[in-house]
C-alpha cells in the first residue's frame, strides 16, 4: 500500500471493524492500530472501567487525545476506531486533516446486534437492546459522512469484506 495512504474503519458496534482491520493489514501487508486496545494500553484500564468511573464525556476526551497520538505518532496504515469516535467532529476533522480515508462499514442492526451478543468485549453504551437501537439510527447522519461507504451483505465473513476493501484500493 502506497506510504501515505491510510484508511480509518468506522461504524457501529458490533459491525466487525477490529476483525475486517485484522484481514486488511495482513491481505496488505501493513501495520494496524485498534483504537479501543490503544486507549486501554496507554491508560492502564478497560473501557468499561473509564466509563463508569469518569463518564462519556471524560472518555470522549481520552479518546480524541489518543486518535490524535496514533495520527501523529504511529505508523499504522490501518485504524480501526470506536463505534462513536467518527461522531465527535473534532475527531473526523483530525481525520480529514491527516488525509486519512474513512469507511464506513454498514450492517443491519440485528447483525451488529447478534455480534453484540456474543462477545466477550464490554461495551458500556450497548447494555440493552432498546438503547442500542436508538444510537445505531441517530449515528447514521454522522456514519454517512464518511469517504466511502461499504454495506455488508449478509453471508460476507469479515474476510470477504476486507478482501473486496483491498480489491478497490488497488482498483
Ligand atoms: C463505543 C464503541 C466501542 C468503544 C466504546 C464506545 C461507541 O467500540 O469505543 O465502548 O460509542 O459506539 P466498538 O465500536 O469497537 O464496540
């Protein structure tokens, strides 16, 4: 993959962006960086354990400092970020500002739902189903405003998605 060319994996929870990350860096043989395991490195504690400590807002302010860290200091070509990061806009114009390329990788609900379900990753915002359904809707606005958006049909594995991802950044 050309140096200068970086891609961030954006979407909902439970969509499979830490996943189609993994199979993009191996298929392009480049560095990866997962946003949510970079800010439980750099501060010693769980998501889970920011949020019910400190709050969203304290964690939406680590999360930022962190993007801007991996942005400026880490050489990884691929990012894969948390569900609510390409909300924040000062997150999305750092983004933009670094020339990194956002995808956005969509599914239905119950998909993201299912995955969810099954695993084992805390996820503070996705207690329950009713809430969960209201912020996949209120996200789609921001989700939209990504470069490129990829629709996961179902029956795709997470390694489809990033081999057909591959196929069009050499397209
Ligand atoms: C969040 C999504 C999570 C994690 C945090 C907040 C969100 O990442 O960053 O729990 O606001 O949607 P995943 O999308 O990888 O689950």
């Amino acid at each position: 993959m050309e140096k200068h060319k970086r891609i961030a994996l954006t979407g909902f929870m439970g969509v499979g962006k830490s996943s189609v990350a993994r199979h993009l860096s191996r298929i392009l043989v480049c560095k990866r960086i997962d946003l949510d395991h970079y800010i439980e490195r750099v501060t010693g504690r769980s998501i889970e354990e920011i949020f019910a400590a400190d709050g969203e807002a304290a964690y939406r302010q680590i999360e930022s400092d962190c993007l801007s860290s991996v942005l400026s200091g880490e050489d990884a070509a691929i990012l894969s970020l948390g569900g609510g990061t390409w909300t924040i806009e000062m997150n999305r114009e750092m983004l933009r500002e670094r020339g990194v390329t956002t995808i956005w990788l969509e599914s239905s609900f119950e998909h993201c739902w299912q995955n969810i379900r099954r695993s084992r990753k805390r996820r503070p915002l996705a207690q329950n189903k009713d809430a969960a359904l209201r912020l996949f809707e209120e996200r789609r606005s921001f989700y939209c405003l990504a470069d490129w958006h990829f629709i996961i049909r179902p029956g795709l594995s997470s390694f489809d998605v990033a081999r057909l991802i591959a196929d069009e950044i050499f397209a």
